[in-house]
C-alpha cells in the first residue's frame, strides 16, 4: 500500500529526497497539463512544471495537513502559473493569445485515436483537432478567476469543495464563478462555430 500524499511530504519536510521523487512521479504529468493548459506554449508550461516542483520542495515546511495534499499542490501551481502569466502579458502583451496547437511532448495534436481506441478517419480527426482548437482558444480568454476555476473543475476534475480549497473562495463562489465560466464559454464557443461554419 502506498503512502499518502500528506504523509510524503512530512517526509520531505524532515529532508527526505526518495519522498520528494516519489511527490514528483505521482504529480509530474498533472503539473504539465496543468501548466500547458493555461500557457498554451510546451516550453514555458515544461519550465513553469519545474519550477512548481521546485516551489514546493522550498515551501513544503508551508504545507497544512489540516486538508488534502493535492489542493495544496493546485493551488501552488495555480498561483505560480498565474503570476507568471500576468508578468509574460504585460512583458509581451501576446503570450496569453497565442496557440501554438502541440501538445506536451512537441507533436502536433492531431486527434489520435477516437475514444473507443480506434483511429479516426482524417476529416474526423480534422474536425476534433479544430473543436479542441476552439475550447482552448475560448477558455484562454476568459477572465482568470472564471479560467482558473473552469479550468480546476472540467479539465482537472476538481469537486466543488475542492477549487474552494484551492481557490480560497466560498463554496457559493466557486458555484457562480464556474457558472459564469460555462455561460461564457458556451456564448465564445457558439459564436466561434458559427463564424467557422459560414459559407
């Protein structure tokens, strides 16, 4: 049976690097996607992953086991990931509009399998691969508190409790920041797709 989270980084704390590896491991790949989704650049979502790793290895003495490990860890990277966000904008005034259409590991995302495990046929992958265009285009212009919490709760699968948690924010807020996040992405989208679909 595996160690807990919060058990782990008690570890740490006491100067356990085998405990800090194995932090890694199980949360490595959530740090990239995590970070790829709201950058949207493979280079900067890999250097913002390791610097949450290393943010956390240097704060985990900050760490309150009064709630799960995992709301910790998002809402480190949440705050790291915003705040280098905020300072790229106002340095480049472009980052946060762009798509550069690759996935984590520099292939372009080209749909893949289908979600039964078969291949799609090139105008189906064709028309995912815009479709997914689309909802990572829509969900980067959101204003950040809807973008963060939408972002927690459809791409992360964070429960209600939980983005309140890491968000720092009432439940109620949560409800109506991802309430309005929906609302609003449903409009981008519904415009995005018509425009797409004109003669």
């Amino acid at each position: 049976m595996q160690e807990a989270d919060e058990i782990l980084i008690a570890r740490v704390v006491e100067g356990n690097e085998d405990a800090f590896r194995e932090i890694v491991r199980r949360y490595e790949a959530k740090a990239r996607r995590y970070c790829y989704r709201i950058f949207r650049d493979s280079q900067v979502a890999e250097d913002a992953a390791q610097e949450v790793f290393l943010k956390l290895y240097r704060n985990a003495e900050k760490y309150q086991p009064t709630g799960p490990f995992h709301t910790w860890f998002y809402r480190v990277m949440g705050n790291l990931c915003f705040d280098r966000l905020r300072f790229e904008k106002r340095r480049a005034g472009v980052l946060g509009n762009t798509m550069d259409g690759h996935t984590m590991d520099g292939r372009e995302d080209d749909g893949g399998p289908g979600g039964n495990g078969s291949f799609l046929n090139p105008e189906q992958a064709m028309i995912q691969k815009e479709e997914r265009l689309a909802v990572r285009t829509a969900v980067g212009g959101l204003p950040e508190n809807l973008r963060r919490a939408v972002t927690l709760r459809e791409f992360e699968g964070l429960k209600y409790r939980e983005i309140a948690d890491v968000m720092q924010v009432s439940l109620n807020e949560v409800k109506v920041l991802i309430h309005r996040g929906r609302k609003l992405l449903a409009k981008r989208l519904k415009t995005v797709l018509a425009l797409e679909n004109r003669p």
